[in-house]
C-alpha cells in the first residue's frame, strides 16, 4: 500500500478533529478525499505529511512509519498545501532551484524543465512569483510538490479559487500524474472527484462517511430540483459545471440552461 492510515486521531482542545479513522491507498490510484469546509481533511493530509504528529493512531506511507520516520517519508511525498506558502520575490526558475536544493536533486536543471513543462509554467518562467495569476501561482506549487518525483501526492485544495479554465488545466495535470504516482487530493466539490478520481472517500466531522468507487458510490437523491436559467449573454458550460451539487446540464436554446442539482445524503445529514 501507499498510504495506510489506522485509527487515526487528532485532537484540539478535546475536540475530536479526526475521529478514529482508517483507510488504505493503493499504489496508482488518484483517490479524492471530500468534505465540508472544517470536515477533517486538512488535519488528516498534515499528519499523513509529518507536518503535525497523530494523538493516537498509525499512518505509513509506502511501508514507512511517518511519526518514526518523517524525513525519510518526505523524500516519498510531493506536499501541495491549501495555503501553497510561496516566496513572491523569487523568480519560477529560482523558486524551484531552491526546492530542488532543499531535496539534493541531483540533475536539478533537467527536472526543473520537466516540471515546468508538466505544469504548463513555460510561458511565466521567468517571471516573479509575485507577478504571477493564482492559477499559475497554484502550478508553481505544484512544480514543487513534483521537483523530486515523489512516489506520492498529497494535494490540499489544488483548484481552489481557480477560474474554470484553470481548474480543467490543473485536472489535467493531476490525472496525468496519476498514471505513475498514487494521488490523494481533498476537495468540497464532489463534481470534481467525479471528473479525476478512481474512488472517493468522504469525510465529515472528523469521521469517514462514505469509502467508495466513482461508480458505486451512489448519491441518495435528497431535495433535487431542476431550474432553468437565461442569461443575458454566451456563458461557458465549463462555469456551470464548477457549481457544487449539479449532476445534469442541458442547454435549451441560446443563454438558457436547465440545471438539475442533487445534495447527496452525507451533506444533509452531517452538515
């Protein structure tokens, strides 16, 4: 396994930010961790990280211990957190010379390439973090998490606050990437698990409520309602279908939609 995560807990002041739960990643696949917003999933990444230690439990990443080990699991793991702390006064090129030096890359300069051009970042190179849209900012980090051809990647939020073009871009990126690394990627946007992942895992209140593939897991069909929408202008289907909780869109004539939604039955009943 990849990832093997057993009776994991986390604590804050007696509150139970992770729960007792367990879950096995095999190696290859890209699976999506979902929740509200204060479900657990930043909490449970940190830790499967070394980036903060479990009150009870065991996570090992690729047969490692992560709380015995945690230098030696970094070298297995590509991190992009949902903060992506970045330096704004470095250059791209520079920024990750830095990363590339920090994990002793050996052929630095030839991976720095390949991960500028995986991560579409050609055109911005040369360019000061600061300068950059949030949506190539976000591709830089992703660089990072990749400069040292990690076995695994733990990506937090990787599309969040991105237009839906770059959200499909940075889709893209990371379902290539799966094809050769095991991939765990937390979102609230059950579209997008939808769009990349081979199973679904889904969290809330510190508790795994559902643990599934795409195509088994079943969202029971509470309060859906179709609506259709006219605009006064072209809209891009690509907008619409970034929407939380759409399941069908349909365009009935120019500018006017129909929109079919469903809120699956673990939102309902634990949000």
């Amino acid at each position: 396994m990849s990832i093997e995560v057993n009776h994991l807990l986390k604590q804050y002041d007696g509150q139970k930010a992770v729960d007792d739960i367990s879950f096995a990643v095999e190696k290859g696949q890209i699976i999506g961790f979902l929740g509200p917003n204060g479900a657990g999933k930043s909490t449970t990444m940190k830790i499967i990280t070394g980036y903060l230690s479990q009150d009870a439990g065991t996570v090992k990443v690729c047969g490692i211990d992560v709380k015995e080990n945690p230098v030696e699991i970094k070298k297995k793991i590509g991190y992009l957190p949902e903060s992506n702390p970045l330096y704004p006064d470095m250059y791209v090129k520079e920024y990750l010379q830095f990363i590339g030096g920090v994990h002793q890359i050996s052929n630095l300069k030839s991976q720095i390439s390949n991960v500028i051009e995986l991560t579409g970042l050609q055109i911005e190179q040369k360019k000061k973090i600061a300068q950059l849209s949030k949506g190539y900012k976000q591709r830089v980090g992703l660089a990072a998490a990749l400069i040292h051809d990690p076995e695994v990647l733990i990506l937090d939020e990787p599309t969040s606050g991105l237009d839906p073009n770059q959200i499909i871009e940075i889709r893209n990126v990371i379902k290539n990437q799966g094809k050769t690394k095991t991939i765990l990627f937390s979102s609230h946007i059950l579209q997008e698990a939808q769009a990349v992942c081979d199973r679904v895992i889904i969290i809330n209140k510190g508790k795994i409520v559902a643990d599934d593939t795409v195509a088994h897991l079943q969202m029971v069909n509470q309060g859906s309602q179709t609506v259709t929408v006219q605009f006064d202008a072209a809209i891009q289907l690509v907008w619409l279908e970034t929407l939380d909780h759409v399941q069908k869109i349909s365009e009935i004539q120019p500018f006017r939609f129909s929109i079919q939604t469903v809120i699956p039955s673990w939102y309902v009943n634990n949000s």
